[in-house]
C-alpha cells in the first residue's frame, strides 16, 4: 500500500486481519513508516520493501509542491511496477490487492483488487483534472474489481469522490478502521492527532502547540511522528504528549476524549466514525481531497473545519453545539463477503 501519511496502512489492517482470519496468506509491500506501522501491528507477517514515493508538501499549493516531484515520482512508480510485475510472475502469489499504488499495473488476467475511495480526483485546473482522471480510470479498469471503502448511499463519507459514473468494477465494503470505541469517562478536553506528509505536518504541530493553551482542560498531543521535535514551542503544563500511538492507545485517547483536533485525511475520518466525537478537521494545505472532504462534513454539521493557516481554537471549540458530532458507524459485513468472494473465485 501507498506510504502517504499513514492513512493507506491503518486502514489496510482490517483487510489484511479479515484476509488472515479466512486463511488466507497474506505479504505486505510498502515502504518507509507505513511498512514500520504493519510490521508493528501484525508481527510475523511477511513482507517487502518497495520503493518509497518520498513526497514532500512544501506549499500550500498542491501543485507547486507535487509538479517538481514529478520525475522522482514517476521513477518509483517505474520501480514498484517492475518489482511488483517480477514478484508476480514467478507464481509465489494468486492475488494482489493493492491500496493506491498507480505503478502497479497487473496483467488483465490476474486476480487483483485495486482500493480507493477517489474514482474522480479533486484537481482545481480542469483540464488536469480530465487528464489524471481518465488516467486512473484506465489504470482501475485494468483490475478484476475495484473495492471502496465506504457505504452505497447518498449519505456516505466519500460524497462524490466515490461517485461509480463510467465504471463497472466496483464494490462497496464499507468504512474500515481498525479502532474501536471503549466505555470510558471522558479525560481529555481535546485530543490532538497529527498525521500526514512533512513538512506540513510540522507546520500544523507549531500550531498547535500554540493553541492548546486555550483548551478549557487537560488534552493531549499525537504528533504521529518518530523524529525528535525541533522548533521552540512548550507544550502547555496541563497537556499531555506522545510520538506514536498504537491502536489500544488511540482507542483510549478517542475514546476519553471530548473533542478532536485532526487532518481531514479519509482514512481519519473513517477512524472517528467509530467513535462519534465532536471533531476540528484542519486540511493540508493544498490537498483538494481533504478541503473537499472537510468542507462537505461541516456542511453536514458533523464537525467544524479550519484552515491551518488561520487556525484558533477557541473559536473553533465555541462552534461546535452539542449536535456537531461525527457519524458513529460499526464494522459491517460488507468487507467479510468480499474477500470471501473474491478468495473463492481464486
């Protein structure tokens, strides 16, 4: 899967848990702190070491920050597909599911599985837009089956990044996350989860390092990150901190929190769609799908959303009501039934 953040690996555990539980064999292929993450979670599996994309958001602007990238990310993709294609062809594997890896192209006539919650790209120029589009349609098509991770409804997470128009290879299985919600009090006044590419992420840390000194209470800080803190901010003295948490450490912190403070990244939205929390989403700068994403939750009245550039959380804090609550979804069985379809048409 994608090492893009560490969305594209949390939200790949359920599949591989599911997978493993219906006696499959499973090999992971990534790379960089989301191949770290799986190894983490899911000790003993096997696994290998693809070629990293190494993406940087520098700019607010998306295209600014991804157009000079693109020569050393078109050569991994050319790493990972030739990698990939080899590790295919020698008949150590009956399938690949793979999660937003473009590279990897398999042959038509092998067993695949492409999964996305992005059938149509957010992009503001429309000609790229129809250009990248087309692309991915081409790229999916090529799979036996498309799986989405959310629900068929008109009310789903996705909205219209989801929408199925041009394309017959599509599955539903629902939300996945591999959280669930403890009954525990409340503790935290505002959990603060970090995530996604440097140096935005670092950027977001600053502020809120800043901010938290106006929570009305104790809150605590995940910065989602192994590498050692630099800048020069304190945190706050009723404020708690911590590099990387585990899954029985974000059940808990989500849990006991009353409020959360994270990206719009889909695969955290799908997280605290376990949890039904009051919830701040601050998108990436630049990153279209998160703006998307957060705006149209917050016209939902399932959470407030700010820019990062002009984050205050007082103010934020004071606009949520007692309604502005996440969806609260269960795991369905929508994931069970597709591996089990598609291991027994293997």
């Amino acid at each position: 899967m994608l090492n893009w953040g560490l969305g594209h690996a949390t939200r790949s555990i359920p599949i591989i848990e599911e997978l493993l539980l219906q006696g499959a064999q499973v090999t992971v292929a990534s790379d960089g702190a989301a191949l770290e993450l799986l190894k983490s979670a899911l000790p003993g599996l096997q696994t290998i070491e693809l070629q990293p994309y190494d993406v940087k958001y520098a700019h607010s602007n998306m295209y600014r920050s991804i157009a000079p990238q693109m020569p050393k990310i078109m050569r991994a993709m050319q790493a990972e597909k030739k990698a990939v294609n080899k590790l295919l062809s020698n008949g150590s594997f009956d399938a690949i599911i793979n999660d937003n890896r473009y590279g990897i192209q398999p042959s038509q006539d092998f067993p695949s599985v492409f999964l996305t919650h992005q059938l149509h790209i957010k992009i503001g120029i429309p000609i790229i837009k129809q250009v990248v589009n087309s692309v991915v349609k081409k790229i999916i098509h090529r799979y036996s089956c498309c799986w989405i991770p959310d629900t068929e409804c008109s009310s789903n997470l996705s909205g219209e990044l989801s929408h199925t128009t041009g394309y017959s290879n599509i599955r539903f299985i629902g939300t996945l996350s591999r959280l669930h919600k403890l009954d525990l009090q409340k503790f935290y006044s505002v959990a603060a989860i970090l995530s996604g590419p440097e140096p935005q992420r670092s950027y977001l840390e600053d502020q809120i390092r800043q901010q938290l000194r106006f929570a009305p209470g104790r809150s605590i800080l995940v910065r989602g990150t192994k590498n050692k803190y630099t800048g020069k901010i304190p945190l706050p003295k009723y404020s708690d901190i911590i590099d990387l948490a585990d899954a029985a450490q974000m059940n808990t912190i989500l849990s006991c929190s009353d409020n959360v403070l994270a990206r719009s990244g889909y695969s955290t939205i799908m997280d605290l769609t376990r949890f039904g929390n009051q919830a701040i989403l601050v998108p990436t700068p630049g990153q279209t799908e998160q703006e998307y994403l957060a705006t149209r939750l917050a016209q939902q009245n399932y959470c407030v959303t700010q820019k990062q550039s002009s984050l205050n959380l007082a103010n934020a804090l004071r606009e949520l009501s007692p309604k502005t609550r996440m969806p609260f979804f269960k795991q369905s069985s929508l994931l069970s039934d597709a591996i089990s379809d598609f291991l027994s048409s293997l």
